[in-house]
C-alpha cells in the first residue's frame, strides 16, 4: 500500500516551479542561440540564465500564491475568528480520532483473538477475489487477521489487519525498525487518521481522511519533529481562508 501524501511542501513547491520556469525557455533559447555556442562555456552560459530566470518567476509565483486567477480580499474580524475557532475544532476532533481509533482497535484484536478467529498469514497466502474481498487460499470465509510481509533479513516490512476480508489498518516499517507508515482504513478504503515517519524516528506527517477524502487537519514536520505548517481539508479540497 502506497502512502498518499496530501499537501506538497514550499521547497518541493518552489523546485517544481524553479524546473518549469528553467525547462520552457531553455527549450527556445538553445535553437535560437545554436549557432553561437562555440563551447560548453557558452551553453552553460544560456543554461545558467534560463535558470535564473526559473527560479524568479519561482519566487514570483510562491509570493503570489501559486498558480491562481481569483482575486484575494481581506477577511473581515468575524471570518478571521470564525475560521480560527474551526482550526481548532479540526484539532481537537483529530486528536479525539486518534484515541478512539487506538482503542477501538485494540478492542477488535482482543475480541478477535478470545474467540479464535483472528489469524496470522503472509501475504502470499492470500488471495482476493469478487469486491476486493481477502481470503485465505483454500478458504471460504472471508480473512480476518492480520497479513504481514518481511524483509530478506527477517525484519517486519508490512502489517496489514483485515476484518471481514476488508482492510482495516496499515502498518509500514523501515528495515531498521522503525516505522515508517500507520493508516486507518475502513472497508479497506482510507478512512481515519494516517501518520508517516522519517527514517531517524521523526513524524513527517500526519492527517485526517474520511472515506477516502482528505477531511480536517493536515501537519508536515520538519526533519526534527518539529510542527512546520499546518493545512486543513474538506472533501480533497484545501480550505484556506475560511470553512
């Protein structure tokens, strides 16, 4: 299972638009300039002046906004407070999701396991059939449990837990351990919290889904852990002044 991230970051952001603005006009000023580029020297010389020339409109772009046509007002005092009281509305049920969701989990497992219906298999032991529907090879009853995939060293590379054949969290670690991915799922579609981590142990990321759909607050940390931007969603839509 692959990682959906939901917000692009201002670097990655800023080197996108940096390219594009490079790539277009190097693309027109190498013909044009041909038969004058006697040297690597002189392409290099184009080549560096089209790259300045990306990464101001880079800039430009950024300090704009990005990529927009609307036209930007200032939100009045009401908005502002309306709009800060629904951030941290959006906080607060995040976090209130997250225990329900640890619990609510942990509750299934056991009762799983104290009526012995809650397996173990690899991932080469099961088989999906009609409506994406696990299944252990040979079995009729939708697999409930937990698949698990590893690296060549043995180490725990995946953990998926499935109920009623259906994917109910994801779990993904670095081969030295640590872990790199955590999903909540419902019907085996993303549906709760994610979280993803940096190989030195550091959160990433970390947000909300409904039904597939980014909904609520989105957190990206820097390298360090340390919270860097906050971005809050509604149906895979980025709200940005206001709910």
């Amino acid at each position: 299972m692959k990682a959906k991230e939901v917000k692009k970051s201002k670097v990655r952001q800023f080197i996108e638009y940096s390219l594009m603005g490079t790539v277009y006009p190097a693309v027109f000023a190498v013909p044009a300039f041909y038969d004058e580029i006697k040297n690597p020297y002189d392409l290099l010389h184009i080549l560096s002046m089209c790259l300045a020339f990306g990464v101001v409109t880079s800039v430009i772009i950024l300090c704009r906004g990005g990529f927009s046509n609307s036209q930007k007002t200032q939100p009045n005092k009401n908005q502002v407070e309306e709009c800060s009281k629904w951030k941290d509305k959006m906080r607060t049920e995040a976090e209130e999701i997250r225990r329900e969701e640890k619990m609510s989990l942990r509750e299934w497992i056991e009762k799983m396991e104290s009526d012995g219906k809650y397996l173990i298999a690899t991932k080469d032991e099961l088989e999906f059939r009609e409506n994406d529907i696990a299944y252990l090879q040979n079995q009729n009853e939708p697999f409930c449990g937990k698949e698990q995939e590893f690296y060549e060293s043995g180490k725990i590379m995946e953990e998926t837990h499935f109920d009623r054949g259906k994917a109910r969290y994801y779990t993904a670690w670095f081969e030295d351990g640590e872990k790199q991915e955590e999903i909540y799922l419902k019907e085996g579609e993303r549906h709760g919290s994610y979280t993803y981590w940096n190989e030195n142990g550091q959160k990433r990321e970390e947000g909300i889904f409904k039904e597939g759909k980014a909904n609520g607050i989105c957190i990206m940390y820097d390298e360090k852990g340390r919270n860097m931007l906050e971005t809050f969603w509604r149906d895979d839509k980025e709200v940005f002044d206001s709910p």
